[in-house]
C-alpha cells in the first residue's frame, strides 16, 4: 500500500466512475484498476461494487474512507510544511542572546533581515552563556549570539562580529564625571552595584584586585535596567557595555588604564547542518557591515 493507492480510492470516491477518477489522476483507466485491486488484496476484502456505469462504495470502503483521507491530508500537510520551510515561508528560527548585549547593535540587522525574509519566524531567547551553550548543543536554539572571558568550547564554530568597551556607568554630578576616560584606580573606594549575568565579573574582579582597587558591593541584580535605576538613584556605580541601552539620566565613561573589551561572536555547532532559515541568517549575520553600524551607535 503506498499514497497513489489511497489517492486513487479516494478519487474513484469522489467520482465514482473509475474513467473519470483516472483522468483525475492523470493515469491510464487499467494502471489506476489495477492498484485498486490491489489495495483490496492489501486490505482483504471489495472496497468497490462495478455495476456497468455506475460505482458504488462498499461497507469496507466506506469503513475506510476516513481513514485514508486522513492519511492523505497529513501527507499534504507534511509537504505544505515541508515546502514552506524550505522557502523560508513561515520557517522558525530560534536565536540565543547574551543577556548582557544590548538591542541597539542589532536593530539595523533585523530590520534588513525582516524586509529580506518576510517569512521566517525569529524567536530571540535570552540567557547567560552557559545557558546558551547548552541549548544550541542540545539544537533548542539554531545559532548564539554571545562574548566570553575566556574561550569557546572546541565544539563550537565562533565568528568575531564587533569589539564592544566596557564603560563605566555613574549618576549625574558624580565626581567620576571629570574624566573623559575613567583609570580602573578611580574608582577606589566607591560602591559598586553588580550586574549578576555579566559574564567579566570575575575579570573585573580580578583586574581591580590586581590595580589594588577596592570596591564595596552594596547591590546585585539580574536584571540590567534595575541596576541601572539604582545607578541613576545614586546608590553607586557599575560596569556597563558600551552598546548597551542607557536610561536617562545616567552618565557613563570609557575604562581607561587599563581599557576592557570584549569580542561579541556568531557561535554555531561545528559541522551541524543549516536549515534554509539558519543558513540565510548566518550569511546575513557575517556580511552585515558592524563597522558603520558602530560609527552609528556613537
């Protein structure tokens, strides 16, 4: 039993005249016969009565008949989702973010991605990069977005996309304002409010320890504009990435003496296959020109 058998039934069904189902189905009257007779012989009993002109559907036909249209229609649904997929119509995309990168580098990247590829659907899911890491190893997101301190698994294919600075964030009238670019010593003695997922926080850590700069940390949170609330309230300072989105009212300087950066990265699984989706987005990813748009964030 394949599907032209149960295509044929289903035309003979709805014609009831095996002459006019085979023009249906563009086969030959004895070609579309024969594989009636034998999905009779595969299910064991007349799915049809012949009488001269007329056609009639049998109990076990009629018994059938649902179930073969069901048959029919998953395997055109398949082929629906199957051909919108591959023309990128209606295709998922999932992309993993590091939730400490900000929306304003991306912004002119998706809004061309979008006019380009109307179709694909783009879920952007958030998370630290051990997080991420995990679910594109397990395939729960296509490709990452994200920086590290250290290195990347050997596992991964990693492209550097822009360097981003680390800033330091302050409220109005903080006496940090007089720099143009703040020395790592400048802030000795200052209160600091931690950005928990901010993956160079033992960097930081390790570089104020070796500048002999001591820091108190007053405040922690996941959640970046919380932390800079309270920066902006006047509770203390904090590490910033320089592309991040700022609310009004906090000032915010270059890391100076020594300057910290960090490499933003496209990361996907080595030798993993790319969906029509994936693939469109990654080669979008690497052509889009991250040089004018950090001339235009500035």
């Amino acid at each position: 039993m394949d599907i032209h058998h149960i295509r044929y039934f289903l035309a003979v069904c709805e014609t009831r005249n095996f002459t006019r189902a085979a023009e249906k189905c563009n086969v030959t009257q004895p070609a579309l016969s024969r594989a009636i007779q034998q999905l009779e012989d595969e299910v064991g009993g007349l799915l049809f009565r012949r009488e001269r002109n007329l056609t009639h559907i049998t109990d076990l036909g009629n018994l059938l008949r649902p179930r073969f249209q069901q048959i029919q229609d998953e395997l055109t649904g398949v082929r629906t989702e199957a051909s919108r997929f591959l023309c990128l119509s209606e295709a998922p995309l999932k992309v993993g973010i590091m939730c400490t990168i900000g929306p304003r580098r991306f912004t002119g990247l998706l809004t061309d991605f979008n006019m380009r590829h109307k179709g694909i659907q783009l879920q952007l899911i958030e998370g630290v990069p051990a997080r991420l890491s995990d679910l594109l190893e397990t395939g729960e997101i296509d490709v990452a977005l994200m920086s590290t301190a250290t290195s990347f698994p050997e596992r991964f294919d990693v492209t550097s996309l822009f360097r981003e600075r680390f800033m330091l964030a302050f409220p109005a009238g903080h006496r940090l304002g007089q720099y143009d670019a703040i020395p790592i010593a400048a802030i000795d003695g200052e209160i600091y409010l931690r950005r928990v997922n901010c993956e160079y926080w033992d960097y930081l850590t390790d570089l104020c320890d070796a500048q002999g700069v001591k820091t108190l940390v007053s405040y922690s949170s996941e959640r970046e504009d919380w932390i800079q609330n309270l920066v902006a309230g006047g509770l203390g300072i904090c590490f910033i990435p320089e592309y991040s989105a700022v609310i009004p009212g906090l000032q915010v300087r270059p890391v100076a003496e020594p300057e910290v950066s960090r490499e933003v990265c496209l990361v996907t699984v080595a030798g993993r296959r790319f969906s029509p989706a994936v693939s469109v987005f990654v080669g979008a990813v690497k052509s889009y020109g991250w040089a004018k748009a950090s001339s235009r964030s500035h």
